[in-house]
C-alpha cells in the first residue's frame, strides 16, 4: 500500500488480509473469491466428493462467508456450479445448470420457489435488495424474492461475455454491458499485429428505456464500465437521469437519458480525459465507477490502483491518486462512504475523501469550483458549542433554611427587561390632522362650583327687552361702541384661525403627495 500523507485528497484504510480470514486466491489456488457489496466476501473452493451429503445436495464446493462489518465468518458445503450473495442479508442464490434457487443461510431454508430456465443463464446478479437480474443470450429477466420470474427485455449481445446488469434507482432503466475479444490481423511480412486496437476488447453498452420501450446501443472501443445517477443541477426542481461511462484509452462520458424534468435546465453531455500516470495507459483499464449523491462527484477504480474523481455538474476532474502499487483485483461501493476494494495480495482496502484538503486542492487550479464544492458540501468549519451554564450547587447550612442552591436569581426575583424605545427619524413628516376645530372651550377649573342660571330660576338677571323704537332702530351712533369693537375683533380673530387651519391642511396635502410620488421613484 502506498503511502498517503495527510494532507492529500483521499484517505486510505487497510481493513484486513484475507490470507488471515482463511482465503487465498490467486494463480497457484483454485478457489474463487467475490465481493459484490462492502458487507460480505465469499470464497469457494472445491472439496473431495467422498464427504457426508449435506441437506443441501452432493457435496463439491466449500463455501465460506466472511462478515466485513460484524467480523464474523460461515462455512458450509453445497454443490452447485454458481452462486451469488445478497448484498445485505445472509441469503445466496444457487445455480445448478437451468435450476435456480434461493436459501436463507441462517436456517438452512428455501425462501423462493425454485424454477428452471428454458435457456441456459450466461450472467445474473443482485440488482436491489429484492431483485435478481438474469441475463440469457437474448433476454433479461428479474427474478423477485417474493413474486416469479418477469421478462423485462430482449437484447442483442448475443456472442459478447456479459460483464454487468445494472438497473436506475426508480427501475426506468436497464444497462447491459458485455465485451468480446477481437480476431487479431497480423501483417503478412512482419508477422506482427497490424494494429494496436485489434489485441484490445470490444464492449458495447445496451441501455433500454422500460417507459418508452426504446433501446440504444453505445459501441465502446475497449473494456468498458458504467454505471446510473442522479444528480440535481444548480437552479433545477428535479434531479436528472445520468449515465456515465468509460472505456479503455478514452474519456469519461457523462450524458443525461431521457427528457429533462418539467422546469429542468437540460443536462449538457460532459467529457472529460482521465489522467494518465507513469506510462501504464497501453495496459491501463476500468474496472469500476461509481457516484457519490451527497458529494454530487464520480469516481473510477482503475486495475493498476488509481482512483479518479470528477465532478458530476461541471464533468471536470478534480484529483487523480494511485493507492495502491500491487493493482487492484475487485472494487465496489461502501455504503458510507468512498469505496472498498481488494487488491492483488489480497488485501482489503477502504478509501474515502478529505473534503477540505480535496477543496485546497481544486483551488490551486480552479477556485470557482472550489467555491462551488465548498457550497455544496457545507463544509465549512463549525463554530465550537456554546459551553452549558453550570450550576454551583451550595450543601444547606443545618441552622438556617436553604434559600436558593443556584448562582443565578429564581426567575420572580429578576428585574424586568424593558425593551428600548423606537428611534424616531430627526425629520419626520408633520402628522396634522384633516380636521382641527375652530373653537375650544377652555378647560374649566375642577375646584370651583358651576352654578346655572336660568330665567325661572332668577328672572332679575334677565330683564325684559325695551320697546320698539323706529328712532334707535335707525340710528347706529347710539350703538355701544365697546360691543361693536369685540364683535369686530371675534370676527377677525375667527377669520384668522379659519386661514391658519387652511393653510396647515394645504401643508399636509403637499407632504403626502411627495411622500407618494418618492415611493413611486424607488
């Protein structure tokens, strides 16, 4: 293993040797070992046919099942020529030539009804937790753990291994992926390959549409891999169907299937080259790739031990490593996080990521996806917890009654929290009101006794009219001059009051009509 310094992207975890698990592979051993997911590795390996028959059928093979995560192994014989284990619980399934079979290890139980193919099964594998894939020279099937045998497809590889059958999280999608090794063309004078791509493999990807029952076939020069996302873009409502795919000598793909979803921005189809290390790209091919939802990244296990991550949205490379020196055997998804793999020595390996040191990585090269990163991952530094309030607790003094065992006062000894006054702005538009009258009473004074007079009540206070005289009717001079002058000066005064009100009013009107008309500029 190679040794990675603190301060790179990713962060790599020797988890166990197999050779201490009991299991050794390789040229010199017979035995088979697959890891499907990052819970179990199986091993088989072929036993003498003179043991016991076991309640399973004759005895050929030696199965052993070794727990990753609880550290525990099972071994049991069974005879069968293929077997695969569920990703996450103690179930296998069993091939003995047309005849499938699924049995719960735990209690030695059959919890599916067996049934035969009418066509031999050249590929099949646990697509979900519920779900077998069962791929035929012309079909595809899936086979539920609580329901029968469905076709789903027929496709045309017929002549190509098949290498893997994958199917989209919401099982609108179904890829194929199977190569065949091309005819070599030697030169008549040299005896030699007339080319280096007629020595390499020849894969085609068949994806189906299960929706519109459409199909396309992608043609991938080279050993390829592949493999379904879905990722939300940046301003999108939903997130959009992906597939990427990488073949041997190329570039990663990144292309959206289907039509966006409604309100989508479509998907632009990203590629981008994956970085070549040390001269080893003629040998170099992919042998796994993955997606990372909560990191919205991709990242491709190579057979010589590196790994590359990329970037879903943008379809730009962020960080290219080799872990491992010895090659990599088998790699696959950890649940968690990163990926787990074993390598050529049979060493079990855990690789994961350093967010921050992978974002001050991208930011010597590209700061504005480095910004991006940092927005999606949230990664950044949280502020520490605010320290509890601690509570000093007083042992009672036995002569005098215990008032209080806390620092802080009870909750009814607190002085009131009087929130602040509003600030009012310094130039305030005047409030007049639309009315102001024009006469006040003035108060009177509360102390003093009001007493009414009325003419009933005192009739001398209210004399009797003169006589009608036509003389002083006519005659103004023999008016009382100090009536007339307070008549006058009432009447200006209510004049004046009359024009004061007016004008104030005219004031108010002009302040509401340019407080209208700013607001209408903003």
């Amino acid at each position: 293993i190679l040794q990675i310094q603190m301060d790179y992207p990713i962060k790599v975890l020797q988890l166990v040797q197999l050779k201490h698990l009991g299991i050794y592979f390789g040229s010199n051993y017979n035995s088979k070992v697959t890891m499907e997911s990052d819970k179990f590795i199986v091993s088989v390996s072929p036993t003498s046919l003179n043991q016991k028959i076991s309640e399973f059928g004759n005895v050929t093979q030696q199965v052993t099942i070794n727990d990753i995560e609880d550290q525990c192994k099972i071994g049991f014989p069974i005879h069968c020529e293929s077997l695969i284990m569920h990703p996450r619980r103690k179930i296998i399934a069993t091939k003995n030539g047309k005849k499938l079979q699924i049995l719960d290890i735990s209690n030695a139980t059959e919890i599916a009804k067996s049934h035969n193919h009418n066509d031999s099964v050249v590929f099949w594998k646990w697509i979900d937790d519920e779900t077998i894939g069962i791929v035929t020279k012309s079909s595809a099937y899936h086979w539920s753990i609580t329901g029968e045998r469905t076709k789903m497809m027929n496709h045309t590889l017929s002549g190509f291994k098949i290498v893997d059958y994958r199917m989209s999280d919401d099982g609108q999608w179904l890829l194929l992926n199977g190569f065949r090794k091309e005819s070599k063309t030697f030169h008549s004078l040299t005896g030699l390959p007339t080319s280096r791509q007629s020595s390499r493999a020849h894969s085609k990807l068949f994806l189906c549409d299960m929706t519109r029952r459409v199909s396309r076939l992608i043609e991938c020069p080279g050993t390829a891999v592949a493999c379904f996302a879905k990722f939300r873009m940046k301003g999108n409502c939903h997130p959009s169907n992906l597939l990427l795919y990488h073949y041997q000598g190329g570039k990663i793909n990144m292309i959206e299937i289907g039509p966006p979803g409604y309100g989508n921005t479509p998907y632009s189809t990203k590629s981008e080259t994956v970085h070549e290390s040390n001269n080893i790209a003629d040998d170099e091919f992919p042998i796994s790739i993955h997606t990372s939802k909560e990191h919205g990244m991709a990242y491709l296990v190579t057979k010589f031990g590196f790994v590359h991550y990329f970037d879903v949205e943008s379809g730009a490379r962020l960080h290219s490593q080799r872990f491992s020196k010895e090659g990599m055997f088998v790699a696959t998804k950890h649940a968690q996080c990163g990926l787990i793999g074993i390598d050529l020595r049979g060493i079990v390996l855990k690789v994961t990521l350093n967010e921050q040191n992978m974002i001050e990585t991208v930011a010597q090269t590209n700061p504005n996806l480095a910004f991006e990163l940092v927005r999606r991952w949230n990664s950044t530094p949280a502020l520490p917890p605010k320290p509890a309030q601690t509570v000093v607790s007083h042992f009672p003094v036995p002569s005098a009654p215990c008032l209080s065992l806390e620092e802080f006062e009870p909750e009814e000894r607190r002085e009131a929290h009087m929130p602040p006054r509003p600030k009012i702005p310094a130039k305030a538009l005047p409030v007049i009101p639309p009315f102001v009258p024009l006469y006040v009473v003035p108060p009177s004074d509360e102390t003093s006794n009001l007493t009414f007079i009325t003419p009933k009540s005192d009739p001398a206070a209210f004399p009797p009219p003169p006589p009608y005289s036509a003389v002083e009717n006519n005659d103004n001079k023999d008016l009382d001059a100090d009536s007339l002058s307070r008549a006058e000066r009432a009447e200006r005064e209510r004049d004046e009051l009359a024009a004061r009100c007016a004008e104030l009013e005219r004031k108010y009107r002009e302040a509401i009509t340019m407080k209208e008309m700013g607001n209408q500029q903003k």
